[in-house]
C-alpha cells in the first residue's frame, strides 16, 4: 500500500519546478487533488505547540471548586493541565524527518523533559523513550496501541497543513467534497467543503504573477450553528515565507481559536530545510543498548522488545544490545505483554505520546468536531 502511494507522489519539489497555473480555479483544483506527502525529497521539520491560557481567573477558581468538592471529578485532568500551564510547562516540541513515503523519524520532547521517539524504515519500525525501546515488523496486526507505521502519513499531512495547499490537501485527504469554489477579488478566494456532520470553509489568496494560491484560514461549521452562521473552530495560517528546497511557500504559525476567537494552541515551525541521504539513514537506526543515537545522545535504555516474526500472542523476546534473550529466562513484570497494554507507567506514557505525535490529523479532526468546547491537550 505505501508503495503504491508513493508511485502516486509527484517528485517536482525544487523551486524552479513549481508549477504555474493561469487561474485561482485551476490551482485549486491541482492544490486539493495532489497527494504530495514530502515524498519527492528529503525534509526536516522542527515545530514547537503552545498552549496559551485562555481562560479566565474566576473560570480557574470554579474549576478548582469543582475537583475540591469531589476528588474523583472529571476537570481534575482540566486542572493539572492548567497548573502545568501556570508553571510554564505549556509546550511540547516535535521534530520529523521525512524521506520516501513510509520513511520517517518523529522525536516529541514535552516540557517535562520526557522523550518519545518511532522511526519507520522499509524493513520495520521502531519506538522508544529514554529507558525502553522495542522493534516491530509490518507484517500481521501489530500489538495494541504499536501500529506507529500508520502515522507516517498523518504526520506528513498535517506537518503539510503548513504548506500553501495543505489545508485542501488536508480536507480531501478526511473524505471532504468541496461544493462552492469563488474568486473575490483580484488576490483573493473562497472555497466551501463538507462531509456527513461539517461544512468548512477555507480562505485563500492568489498571487497572479507567480500562478500560485495559499491557503490563511479554515473555518469549520456544524449543522447545529447553521442558522445561526456561527464556526465552531477557526485554524489560521500566518508568517508565510519561502523556504529553500520546498516549492510551496511555508507558515511560520498556525493557530487553533475557538468559537470566541480565543487561541487554544499555537503551532510554530522554528525550522523546515532538506536533509542528506545520510542524514535519514542516520536518525533511523535503530536504538541499542549503550548506543549513541543521533537525536538523543548516548542511550541507556533497562529493555528492548522485539516484536518481529512473532505471532501476536506471543511474548516479545528481550533484547539487551545486541544479544537476544529467551523470553522464559526473563521475570514476565518486565516483559510487554502483546496482548493488553504495556504494563509499567514508563511504558503506558511511550503509547499514550506516541499514539498524540499522528498528530495534528486525528486531533484537528476531533478538534474540529468538538467544535472548540474542550481543552486541547498534547497533539
């Protein structure tokens, strides 16, 4: 399947091989069709999420009432996040490497200082934090909550709603129609899309003298609002540049606001530049025990647990560096088991932030859907 979307991929990505369309219409329509994924070159991306605070003291103050009353409270969750917030731990930072389509690196270092990384290579895939790492093959169902391979291409789209075109890219990609395409004015245009529960809209500009769009703003609204013509959600691209090696112009900036306008997360891309060969092939090696990983510096990692040519309901054998150890020979508290959830809180936190790097996709998704009425948490 990855082949085959990548033979779909066009390769012209140098500037001097951009294409120029003769009207706002036919960008459009090439911008929204095209499954550019990175996949005709060798990028890095290095993007750092904020979450400003939003909300007001009296809002805090009842919330914090709320969990007091009842310690089992759902807004408990709420709450730590925005004390985390107050104590400046209100970002986290990821950086993605792409190569051909079903290769790629994303390191994720949130604001605590944890790390979570996955690499996905032709010959399998790998995970790891600071103290477990574990390998995985392509081949059957993967163990629950490890199916890292299938976020390689969420993460190359949405690192694209970056692009001029990836917001179109972004909607057809999610099964979006568009249904109202307008031009007005001379550098600017209007697009309308929707599927089975949302219309959205998106606002662009057009520059005439170089045949190319852009994409500023994406506004989403939900059946209940239609009378009333209120969006639920507005994502908002600004900071556009060119960048060398990347034919489409770049956002500096995207913000998520709510119905009210109030900025939930902001998303800045602090570098996007092409990489070597080599460079790829260096941070997707896999991690080994007392190895020196390109990313994260010297490892010391207490497991490593290989996945491939096992059935799923075997357990994985242990690795130490580069030594492959009986499972029977190991105390199973320590092994994963392929059959539920990793069980120490270590390994529970690897899934959990790995499974919110597929990132900006499955949660704008949802974000959108839930219309801004919820905090957004890691993505």
């Amino acid at each position: 399947m990855l082949v085959l979307l990548a033979s779909l991929v066009p390769m012209a990505f140098a500037q001097d091989e951009r294409p120029r369309f003769d009207s706002a219409r036919a960008w459009f329509e090439s911008a929204r069709l095209d499954p550019w994924e990175f996949s005709g070159g060798l990028y890095y991306f290095r993007l750092r999420n904020q979450f400003p605070r939003w909300r007001t003291e009296s809002e805090i103050a009842e919330i914090r009432r709320r969990v007091e009353r009842a310690p089992e409270h759902p807004d408990r969750n709420l709450l730590q996040q925005i004390e985390a917030r107050e104590q400046g731990l209100d970002f986290n930072i990821r950086e993605a490497w792409f190569g051909p389509l079903g290769t790629s690196r994303v390191a994720l270092q949130m604001a605590d200082g944890f790390t979570t990384d996955y690499g996905i290579r032709p010959d399998g895939y790998w995970a790891m934090d600071g103290r477990w790492a574990g390998y995985f093959d392509m081949s059957g169902e993967p163990p629950p909550g490890r199916a890292y391979y299938e976020d390689d291409l969420n993460v190359r789209r949405n690192v694209g709603m970056l692009m001029g075109g990836g917001f179109l890219r972004n909607l057809t990609a999610r099964g979006f129609v568009p249904t109202g395409f307008e031009k007005t004015s001379q550098t600017k245009w209007t697009a309308q899309f929707s599927d089975q529960t949302q219309k959205i809209s998106v606002i662009g500009r057009w520059d005439q003298e170089t045949g190319q769009g852009r994409c500023d703003e994406m506004r989403t609204l939900m059946p209940a609002d239609a009378s009333e013509g209120r969006y639920g959600s507005i994502v908002r691209l600004s900071g556009w540049r060119q960048r060398e090696g990347i034919s489409e112009p770049v956002a500096s900036e995207l913000s998520r606001l709510d119905r009210s306008g109030r900025v939930r997360m902001k998303t800045t891309l602090e570098d996007a530049r092409p990489i070597s060969r080599q460079r790829l092939d260096e941070v997707l090696e896999r991690p080994r025990q007392r190895s020196v990983d390109p990313i994260r510096g010297r490892l010391n990692l207490q497991s490593i647990d290989d996945y491939r040519n096992i059935r799923r309901t075997a357990m994985p054998a242990r690795v130490v560096g580069d030594d492959q150890l009986d499972p029977e020979n190991v105390e199973t508290d320590q092994m994963l088991s392929a059959e539920s959830e990793p069980q120490s809180g270590i390994s529970i936190r690897v899934a959990a932030s790995i499974s919110a790097i597929a990132a900006l996709g499955i949660v704008l998704g949802i974000w959108l859907k839930l219309r801004g009425s919820s905090d957004v948490t890691n993505i």
